[in-house]
C-alpha cells in the first residue's frame, strides 16, 4: 500500500524499488528448490502473479511539488506487522478503521505492510529457516548438530563478526537478538 504525500519522482522511486521481476524470483525459488532441504517438498510455482501496489491516485492532497531533487532521491521505508488476518479496503489489516488512520497518518515514510495467516512458533524457526538467502544450503543454523562442538553463544558473536554483509543489515541482527 502507498499512502502519504510524495513528488512525483519519490512515487516513481518507490514504485521501482517494489517492482519484483517474477521470472528472477522464480529462479532464486527453483534453485531453492533444489538445493536448500527446506524448500525442497514445495510446490513449483510456474504461475507466479505479479505483486500490485495499492495506491492513493495522484491529487492535490497527496502530491508535493520538488524542491529539491537531490534531497528527494532518498526515500526510506517504514515497516509494519499488523495483527493477522485477511487485509480489507476499510481497515487492511488493522483491527479497526481508527486503527488503520492513525497508523497512516503517524508514519512520514512511505509503509509496507505485511501479513501472514501462516504462523510458525519463534522457537522452531531457525535462521536457515528465517534468511534462505544468507544460508542457502539450508544449514548453518545456531543449534545444529556439528562435529566440534559450538555452543550457541559464540556462533551468534561469530555470525556478528563474519564480513559478509548480510550479516550486517539491521534485520539479521535484530533477529539474532
């Protein structure tokens, strides 16, 4: 959903950084398929929908002038996990309508707003589970049986310390917290 006030350039910005090229995810998920064990009694996906952003037209109440177009280059997004449950056009997936607008109405960069119906424990998810990408052989998680033995401490400060950086970004370590 793209909600708020943009220029122009920062709506076509937004909407190129949401942009999923299918036939590369596709691929990413084939070789998943493949090779990663959690990804290998999956189902193809040789339909694969192309994701739609859901936006406010353009209208006087929405969309700034430029000002500066070095300035507006930068756009940063702001993440929400609203409750669970099917989205609607009234309340998304918030419980109430005032719900909704206050969280529209209190961001100042645009939002993604995701849901899930399918829920998993915290405790059974793994980070090979978690981050398929960084670990895509399926293995490599903090309590997996290995041949010297590790406790679980020092794999998560060597994880933090590994130069790679996916393991820098702020979502990995606030998941490792």
């Amino acid at each position: 959903m793209l909600a708020g006030r943009f220029t122009p350039e920062q709506r076509n910005i937004v909407k190129q950084r949401c942009l999923l090229q299918v036939e590369n995810m596709k691929t990413v998920f084939n070789w998943l398929k493949e090779n990663n064990c959690h990804y290998a009694g999956m189902a193809n996906i040789d339909n694969c929908p192309k994701p739609q952003i859901v936006e406010d037209p353009p209208t006087q109440n929405n969309t700034d002038q430029s000002g500066n177009s070095n300035v507006e280059k930068f756009v940063q997004f702001q993440y929400w996990f609203p409750s669970l449950g099917e989205p609607n056009t009234n309340t998304c997936t918030f419980n109430s309508e005032e719900e909704f607008l206050r969280a529209v109405l209190t961001a100042k960069e645009p939002t993604l707003i995701y849901t899930n119906n399918k829920t998993e424990n915290d405790w059974s998810l793994s980070l090979p589970k978690k981050f398929p990408l960084y670990f895509p052989y399926g293995v490599g998680g903090i309590k997996e049986g290995r041949a010297t033995k590790v406790s679980d401490i020092e794999c998560m400060r060597h994880y933090l310390r590994v130069s790679l950086p996916q393991f820098q970004k702020a979502d990995f370590i606030l998941v490792l917290c």
